[in-house]
C-alpha cells in the first residue's frame, strides 16, 4: 500500500475560510511545545508573547507601526499570487524603495528644502519599487525565467547595494564611522498621528491601500481579469486577457507598494539609512497574504497578527530570555501550517495498492 494525494471533486468554501483559524490553532500548539522544550511554562509563555501585547496601550500602537509595511507589502503580493504570478523579491523592491526614497532625503539633508521633500520621497519610493520588480517580470514575459528565482536573487543585491551606500557614498561624515547615513530632517520625516508616539501618517496610507484593493478586485474590470488570468488562463486568453502584459502590470503594483512601505518605514520609524532597516518584512509579507486568504480586508488582520508575533517576541526576549530569533520560527511554523491546511482543502489523502512488479522488477 501507498499514500497518495488525489484532488478533491470540490473545494469546501466554509473549510477555506476556517483553514487560517486552524493553522494559527497549530501554530499556537506548537509554540507551547517549544516553550516547553526550552524549559519556560507553556502557558505564561504564550501568554506573554500572544496576549499582554494586547493589553498594553504602546504595545497596541507599535503592533499598528509593525503592520503598516506588512499590510502594503502583502497587499500588493496578493494581486500577483491572484493572477498566478510568483513575486517572492519584495524584500528586496522594500530596500530600494527605501533607497530611492532615502537619496532624496540625504541629498537635501541641511539644504533648508520645504515640506515638498516627503511627497516627493514617496514617489521615488514607488517608481524604485517599481523599477526593480519590473526586472523578473520582464524576464519572465521575455525569456521565460522563473520569477521566483530571479526575484529572489535580486533580494540580496539590493541588501549588498545598501551596505555598500551606507558604507561608502553615503554614509555620516560626522557618525562616527558607523555605517548610516545623517539623520533625515524634518521634512523627511513622516508625521505622527498622536503626539509622543510612533503611529504615523503611514497607517492611514495602508488603510486606503487596502479599500483601493478592495474596491479595485471586487469592482473593476482589471480585478475580474487579475482573478481570471489566475483561475483559468486558457479562458482568459479566449476573453482576450493577455496574461503577459498581466504579469508585468501586478509585478509593477506589487514592487511600487513594496517600494512606497521601504520608503515610509525609513522616513517613520529609522529616520536614517542603515544596513537593516528591516526585520523580513518582504518575507513575512508572503505569510500575510496567504493567510489573508489573497484577500485585502484578511490581509489587514493578518498583517495585525504577524505584527503581533514581532512584539511579543521582544518581550519574551525580554521576560522569558528566550532568543528573539524565535520570532521567525513561529513565522515559519505558521507559514507550514497554512499551506498544509490548504493543500488539505484540495487534496485528500488516499491509500493505494503498491504498484505490482513487472518481470522480476520492482
């Protein structure tokens, strides 16, 4: 006998919808045998990774501050993964969205520009995602290379074009020869919602991305044809959808939001270019999606529960001196238990006889 995978008939829309609360269920299990393995209480453990954040009123607005890239980033993930196209380098279009951006702030840093400087930075955060998301999918359409590895490699060039700008070119003359650039001014720097705190303008930018998604594929005549290139793409072309021009357009939406969330977490929370400005954002960004179900109004909660893993595991780090690395494990285990589930949605398991030996061979 073997085990064998076979596709379901029908796929159960109630399961797809309960599949995430399932997997976060496991994930939280899970947790509680990690926990256990390291010798910390199971119980007060999750509790203070999972639940005081919640009770906090700094921590709530920080899990805001954590989710405001997600969201962006995940959103515009989203609108690949829906049309059947593998955008994997966000990380990578995040970095130099923060780049594009920060050179505008860096080369008027002490210039006296005017309040123009942050809008402007936000386009060139775009345009730079943009630009950069734009290359696997021109390789793709053009000469049929995977995107997934080709953004993907992309992600560390963008990683090595930082370190080496903020080493060299542009880094503080007067910052004592770590590698960051000067401080952004005033005007670069993205406003606060409420005065003392880290909450900032960006999230009612995530906001409007996500009712613009919304509104957008569930209304317009791009969202029927991104849905439809990726449901059934011989029936697309028949329509007289080009799924080419399709993988170049969600790239290009995809990079220029990931660009705009690189552009406003340098501008909102470091104020500054350094060579982590991010903590896996564009990675973490792919569990938001497929745990928002694709779906923008999922993807704000989701990105709200990623969020929640990174301050809760500062303090865990914290209170529990477990290692913040710990955070990505959950991540990672979240991420398993996602694509498990909806491999379960439309796959069941079935046990079939072992195939006979033919001729004396086996």
């Amino acid at each position: 006998m073997r085990l064998a995978l076979e596709r379901r008939a029908e796929r159960s829309i109630a399961m797809a919808l309960v599949s995430p609360l399932i997997a976060v269920a496991l994930t939280l299990a899970t947790g509680a045998l990690l926990f256990a393995l390291l010798g910390k209480p199971p119980v007060e453990a999750l509790k203070i990774y999972f639940f005081e954040p919640l009770t906090d009123p700094w921590a709530l607005q920080e899990i805001a501050v954590k989710a405001t890239p997600l969201v962006l980033i995940a959103v515009g993930l989203s609108l690949c993964y829906l049309a059947n196209v593998w955008n994997i380098g966000a990380e990578g279009q995040f970095l130099i969205g923060a780049i594009t951006g920060g050179w505008l702030a860096v080369a008027t840093h002490g210039t006296g520009a005017g309040y123009w400087v942050l809008p402007a930075m936000l386009v060139l955060g775009a345009l730079g995602g943009a630009a950069y998301a734009l290359v696997p999918a021109v390789f793709r359409v053009r000469f049929g290379a995977s995107e997934i590895l080709t953004s993907l490699m992309l992600v560390y060039v963008a990683e090595l074009l930082l370190d080496y700008l903020v080493r060299g070119p542009w880094r503080d003359p007067k910052g004592f020869n770590f590698p960051t650039t000067a401080e952004f001014d005033a005007v670069a720097a993205m406003p606060t919602l409420i005065e003392g705190s880290r909450l900032h303008l960006g999230a009612i930018i995530a906001l409007l991305v996500v009712a613009w998604a919304t509104v957008m594929l569930g209304r317009t005549l791009k969202g029927f044809e991104i849905k439809l290139v990726g449901a059934a793409p011989r029936a697309a072309r028949f329509g007289g959808f080009s799924d080419k021009w399709l993988t170049v357009v969600t790239f290009l939406i995809s990079g220029a939001l990931a660009g705009l969330a690189g552009v406003i977490e340098v501008s909102a929370t470091v104020n500054h270019l350094q060579p982590n400005i991010s903590p896996g954002y564009g990675f973490t960004a792919i569990i938001v999606a497929f745990l928002g179900r694709l779906n923008p109004a999922g993807i704000l909660v989701a990105a709200l529960f990623l969020a929640l893993t990174f301050i809760g595991g500062e303090s865990a780090q914290i209170s529990l001196k477990v290692p913040l690395d710990l955070t990505k494990v959950f991540q990672g285990i979240l991420l398993f238990y996602v694509l498990a589930c909806d491999t379960l949605i439309l796959y069941r398991f079935r046990l079939l006889p072992a195939p006979k030996a033919v001729h004396g061979i086996r």
